[in-house]
C-alpha cells in the first residue's frame, strides 16, 4: 500500500510518499481502507519531533492519526462491526498511520461513520470533536447558564467546542480573527471577540470555564476572565498548578485516548443537524507535504483533509 512516512524528525522533505506493508489485523482489531485522512496540528508536531520527549516514534513511522474509511476485515474478538462498514476513528499515536491506505486500529476505537456527511467531512471529525466532547461536557461537565470562553472558535476544535456548549444551554463568548466572527456567531456563539482587534481579557469577566485551544499568552490573560473557583481546559498547554492557585480557579490538560463511544455519540449529532465540521482544503495523500506547510504557516483556513482510497476500491 502506500503511506506518507517519515524516517527521521523534520520539516516536510522528510515526508515520504512510499510502498509499505498493509497492517496486520489483530484480533480486537478492524481493518480499515482509509478514504480520507484529516489533518491535525499534532501531526507536524510530531512530523518535526517537538513531541518527541511525550511521543517518541520509531521509524519508518507513518503519520496521521484521524480518518474515515470502509473495514474491509475484522478480528476474530470483534463482534460489533462487519467488512464493509463505513467507520471513522482516531487512532491511537502508537500505532499511527492514517496517512495511508490501510490501517488496523482496535474496534473500541472506531464509530460508524455518519450517514449524512462524505468520508472527507467524517475524517475532520475525530480528534477535534473528542477533544472538544472530554473539555466541555466531561472535563467542564457543561450545563444551562454556564458562562464559558472559547479561545479559536473558528478552529477544529473551537468551531466544535461552540456548537456542543451552545447544545448544552451555555452563554457562549468566543475569540476569533475578523474574518471569521459571522461565522462563529453562526455556530452559535453568543458574544464573538476579534483577537485581532481587541484584548478578550478586557472585556471578559466571570467566566466559569474558558476553553484553551492556544496556550502561552492567551492561556496566561485567560486565567483573570474566570470568576473564583472557575475551570480553564487547555488542549495545547498544560496550565500550570501554581499559576491556577495564584488565580484562585483551577487547570487541567485534555488529552485522552481515542474511544469509538464518543465518536458514536458525535456521529449522531451530525446526522441530526446538531454539529458541523468547517473543512478547507482537500488535498491528494501525495500532497500531505503541502498540507503541512500551509497549516504550519497558520493559514488554513478551515480542516484540511487528504483524500486517500476510492470508497469502492
Ligand atoms: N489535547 C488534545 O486532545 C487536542 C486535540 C486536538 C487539538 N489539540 C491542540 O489544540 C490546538 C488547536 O487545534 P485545532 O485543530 O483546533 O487548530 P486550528 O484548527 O488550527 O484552530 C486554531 C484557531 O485558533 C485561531 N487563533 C489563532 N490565534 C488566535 C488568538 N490569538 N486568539 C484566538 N484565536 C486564535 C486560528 O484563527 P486564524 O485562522 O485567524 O489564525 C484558528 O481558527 C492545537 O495546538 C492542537 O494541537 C489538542
């Protein structure tokens, strides 16, 4: 088959496009042709090795992590799925590799696929909207009235975030760049803050929850919008112990591993109208180098995905 895969941390001459072994299908596993391959920031983070101290890779290491696709095989302990099933997943960092055109992932990691959105659009799905789920429904345990603060409303994870508070009866605030408030008000955003105008610190206060997808100075301001006692959920930066007691509030880092349960329930929501994925650019496998290189200059605008395998190969 063939994979964009790196044999040594780097920039994007390190991405090779190159024959590779179809994985192996273990017994808990399914075996998936990957239709379509989303793009995620760690996976140039973990393409140029800043993770290597958290995630070290041995190489060749195929990258990617989120995809749709169809099974085409499953493992003998694998009772819930069938070949032919249109799935979508997350799969675990260890064993990696959506970039390519088969993957084997565990069963208990993978969802049916929603019916009413392509393979492209379920593939911008996983990461972002797990990630999303575990900060403001299981993290923030988000309820009616509940004043929360999304940094990067228009990002993968943001746009999400905005959507499933807003379902959860929240006032909504979100920051996001001029050209993109209309459409994070569309989402359902309350207030809309243009980070490139304003400071969102002098204008928000009280915030029960703020939902970090940036880090470093955003995170920093963002501790003194939250009211005593309040939650800030980072995706980027582990916020700091002491920095949360000198502000009175609390800090914790999302970052869990994948499970199809939640996938299930998010599919489910859009296939009732309740969530969208923003996707841009798409892209061939043969083409990930410059999908890495426009979303690391941080001008894409929307999810990038790869297009992989031909849902009928
Ligand atoms: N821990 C986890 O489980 C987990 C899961 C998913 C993602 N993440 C991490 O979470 C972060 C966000 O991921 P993503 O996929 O949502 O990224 P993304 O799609 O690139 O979104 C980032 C968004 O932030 C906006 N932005 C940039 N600077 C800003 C500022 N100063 N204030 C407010 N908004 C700003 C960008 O807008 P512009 O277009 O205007 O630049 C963009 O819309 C990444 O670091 C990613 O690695 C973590």
């Amino acid at each position: 088959m063939k994979a964009i895969r790196i044999h040594a941390y780097g920039d994007i001459n390190q991405m090779q496009l190159e024959d590779a072994p179809i994985p192996m299908c273990g017994p808990g596993d399914v075996l998936v042709r990957v239709v379509a391959a989303g793009i995620n920031p760690i996976d140039w983070k973990l393409r140029s090795g800043v993770m290597a101290d958290n995630l070290a890779k041995t190489f060749p290491f195929t990258l990617g992590s989120d995809a749709a696709g169809v099974v085409t095989a499953v493992g003998g302990a694998v009772s819930g799925f069938s070949p032919g099933d249109e799935v979508f997943f997350y799969a675990e960092f260890a064993r990696g590799g959506t970039y390519a055109e088969y993957l084997a992932v565990e069963a208990t990691q993978v969802a049916l696929k929603p019916r009413t959105v392509s393979f492209a659009t379920a593939a911008a799905l996983p990461t972002p909207g797990q990630a999303a789920w575990t900060a403001l429904i299981e993290v923030a345990q988000c309820t009616q009235g509940m004043r929360v603060l999304i940094h990067g409303g228009a990002g993968a994870v943001g746009s999400l975030a905005v959507q499933l508070a807003k379902q959860h009866g929240a006032h909504v605030t979100a920051t996001a760049g001029t050209a993109d408030l209309a459409l994070v008000k569309s989402l359902g955003a309350d207030e809309v803050i243009d980070y490139r105008t304003q400071r969102f610190e002098q204008v928000v206060k009280n915030m029960d929850v703020v939902l970090d997808t940036l880090g470093g100075v955003t995170q920093e301001a963002s501790w003194s919008t939250l009211r005593a006692g309040g939650l800030l959920v980072a995706t980027t930066m582990p916020p700091s112990p002491e920095r949360a007691a000198a502000a009175g509030a609390h800090g914790t880092f999302v970052f869990t591993p994948p499970r199809g349960a939640v996938l299930a329930q998010l599919a489910t929501l859009v296939d009732t109208g309740r969530l969208r994925m923003l996707v841009g650019q798409e892209f061939t496998l043969a083409d990930a180098p410059l999908a890495h290189r426009l979303g690391e200059t941080g001008k894409a605008r929307g999810k990038m995905v790869l297009h992989v395998c031909s849902p009928d190969a």
